[in-house]
C-alpha cells in the first residue's frame, strides 16, 4: 500500500523539479559541452537573452560558394539552450549553393521567403535520393544526419530559414570534410576512387594540404 504511495510521490518530486527550473539560459563564459552550455544565473537573466537580431540582417555571400549561413544557435542566442530548438537564416546569391553537408544532431525544416531553392537529402540505408524544386512559402524536412544540400538556380537571390531540433546542431560540409584538412593525397584517392590530380586541384581550391 505505501510503496505505490511513494512511488506516485516520487514522480510528482521528479516532476515538479523539473519544472521548477524554466530555461537554462546559456552562459557563454563557460565552455560549451555535450549536454550543451552551464545555466547562466537566474538573477543574470535579461529578456534580451531570449531576443535575437542576427537573422535581420543579409549574410555575405561574396565567397566560392556563393552563399551564408547565419546561425541563431545556443552561442549566438543564449535563450535556446537546453530547449532542442534553433534557426538560421540562408542567403543564396545567383548561382550560390550549400554544399552537401549533416547536422550530426538534429533535423532541419527549411522555409523558403524569396526566391527558388533546389534542395535535397540522401537515404543512409539505400542511398535514394530525394529531390525538390522549391519556391517561396514551400518547406522541406532534412532527417539528422542525412547528407543534403541547398543551390540557388533562379535569376535572384534566395533567402531561405531553417529551423532545427537541438540548439546546437552540428554541421560537417562533406567537400570541407574531403579536401580542407592534411589527409594524405593518395590515402584520400586510395579510399575515395578520385583521381590525385583531381583532389590536389580541390586541395588547392578549399586551402587543404598534404
């Protein structure tokens, strides 16, 4: 009789701690972990931790890729730590392109609000490939950890934000992955099927080595 007592009293404990803590505002002083940043202090807490203003302003995208992300993730908005939610904002310029890259932590849902986007994610188990014209107002889901990429293919720019499931996540660009770092050039052909020329020549391109 009492031991399903103390059980119920147990989970409304768990429950009510939990609540009593409403947000873990990310304190940047501190270094950044698995589990995310330290709680900042509650009586540090301004409502400007949970305002942010970096998305209102065009990235640039005078670069190889034509193209800028900007991100809104528990570094740059301290308010989403802890909450499994961010965004950024995406600037394609004529011809600009995401190059095909995973967020290691979480999903991503696109909307686009000017413009046209051409985007798409690859299958892990059998390698389908899913494709999409997208204009304005349209959206698209991204699964974690899913290879995926966005390209501008219109006459004017694209701006595009996505949101994600975790205030944090992740991000490897596979031609960066490849081609800027000092993996040996004939280890990189042996494992890759490219041709050495081929890879010294993106080496030279995205400043790898080796």
């Amino acid at each position: 009789m009492y031991l399903p007592l103390l059980f119920i009293f147990s989970l409304f404990f768990i429950s009510s701690q939990g609540a009593v803590q409403d947000f873990c505002v990310a304190d940047l002083s501190l270094p950044n972990g698995p589990a995310g940043y330290s709680c900042k202090k509650s009586a540090k807490v301004t409502e400007n931790d949970f305002v942010y203003h970096g998305l209102s302003i065009a990235g640039n995208t005078t670069n190889i890729i034509k193209a800028a992300v900007t991100p809104g993730f528990d570094a740059q908005f301290p308010g989403v730590n802890g909450l499994g939610i961010s965004i950024a904002r995406l600037d394609l310029a004529v011809g600009g392109v995401i190059p095909f890259h995973t967020h290691p932590g979480a999903s991503e849902i696109l909307v686009v609000i000017q413009g046209t986007i051409y985007a798409g994610f690859i299958s892990s188990f059998d390698n389908v490939v899913y494709l999409k014209t997208l204009n304005k107002g349209d959206v698209m889901v991204f699964p974690q950890g899913l290879l995926h990429f966005q390209v501008n293919p219109s006459k004017i720019p694209a701006i595009a934000f996505a949101s994600f499931s975790s205030a944090n996540p992740g991000l490897q660009i596979t031609d960066f992955a490849f081609f800027k770092n000092d993996l040996p050039t004939e280890l990189l052909a042996e494992t890759s099927f490219l041709d050495v020329a081929q890879i010294k020549k993106l080496k030279g391109v995205l400043g790898g080595t080796n």
